[in-house]
C-alpha cells in the first residue's frame, strides 16, 4: 500500500487537474494508493480584495497582458478536458480559501469522503463559480459533502480546524515546496503541473526530473 500526502489549495486550477492525474496514475499501480489531502493557501492572510474575475486579477496585480492570460487559460482549459474537466478560468472569482479548507477538515475528521469532499469545492470554485467563502455557498458545499448545516458552521468559525488548516500550510512551507500541487511520498516530494505518467513514476520511485 502506497502513501501519499497531497497539498493543494482548492483556488487553484492545476491542484484540480493534478487531483485527476494522481486519480490516473492509481490506475496504473499495481497496488492499493492511500491519498492524505492537506490544506495550502495560495494567499495565507486571504486576498486583500475579492470578487474579481481572475483576468482582472491578472491584468491588474499579476503583470500580465491580456494576451499572456489568453495563452494561460487557454492552456488550463485544455488541460483540464483532458482529464474531463470543464474548467471556467475566465470567470472564476478572487476569493478567500480559508473557510473552505476549515469545512474540508470538518468533513475529513467526520470520515467522509474527502476525495470527494476535494471535488466538490474544486467544480464549486472552477466550473461553477461560486463565492466559496460565502456562509450560504459553504452550507451548500457541506451539504452535498453529508455535513449537517449545524456542524458547517461550526466548522468555518473553528479556532481548531483552523490552526489544522494553518499547520498544513506552514509544514509544507517548511518543507520547501516550490509550488502545488505537490505530492509527497517519504521524504521526496513532487511538485508543480505534472503528467500522470510522471505521477505514476513518482510512485513507482523513479526519479521524476523536477
């Protein structure tokens, strides 16, 4: 049995396709696959503004032309059908993560389907847009998770499943980690916008040229 630990910020594109690659390199092993999600946080203090459209974001605090994001989002739409995903990255909105990992939590330690509980607040935030820190979208997100609404709202407001959320994040920043999604199995970790194939060998204990 194979053991993996997965940080990923649900914000984050290339962590939902990277999610999908892990799923076709299991696909691929001839043994059993044990995925660990933990929490980063693109932006760990939350955005200064939200609700922005990633183009403006783009356009306005990240340097980039309008063409340069052009290339980009076409780049992680097509990525992202690869591995039968409808990515909506020209209007999806700047928002804070933070809630939403604290309810990832909640429905890790209630033993839910995590994977799945990944999934859903990835198509919430990249193909349906929502607002993933609104309290009525959370409720919703939870929902279909099987959370009660009483245990998301404990869970968004929770010092404890906050400090989890924060102690994720700085392991991975003292890891090192040059980017998500990164893959760790042992100590040798794998990051960035990888192939399945090289997931695959990563877990097969190739040496993946980073």
């Amino acid at each position: 049995m194979i053991d993996i630990r997965l940080w990923a910020d649900v914000r984050c594109p290339w962590c939902w396709i990277g999610h999908r690659r892990l799923q076709e390199a299991r696909a691929h092993l001839g043994e059993g696959l044990i995925v660990r999600h933990r929490s980063f946080l693109l932006e760990p203090e939350g955005p200064l503004t939200t609700g922005q459209t990633l183009p403006e974001v783009a356009t306005s605090e990240w340097g980039m032309t309008e063409q340069q994001w052009a290339r980009l989002s076409t780049t992680i739409r097509d990525a992202g059908r690869e591995v039968g995903l409808d990515i909506s990255i020209d209007t999806a909105l700047r928002v804070d993560s933070r809630a939403a990992h604290r309810l990832l939590h909640a429905a890790k330690r209630r033993a839910l389907n995590v994977e799945a509980a990944w999934e859903i607040v990835f198509a919430a935030h990249l193909t349906e847009n929502l607002d993933i820190s609104s309290p009525q979208v959370l409720a919703e997100l939870g929902r279909r998770m099987g959370l009660h609404r009483s245990d998301v709202e404990a869970a968004v407001d929770s010092p404890r499943l906050d400090k989890a959320v924060r102690d994720d994040h700085d392991e991975a920043v003292r890891r090192g980690f040059p980017s998500v999604p990164t893959y760790l199995l042992g100590d040798h970790s794998l990051s960035g916008a990888r192939t399945a194939e090289d997931i695959a060998a990563f877990l097969d204990g190739k040496v993946v040229s980073r």
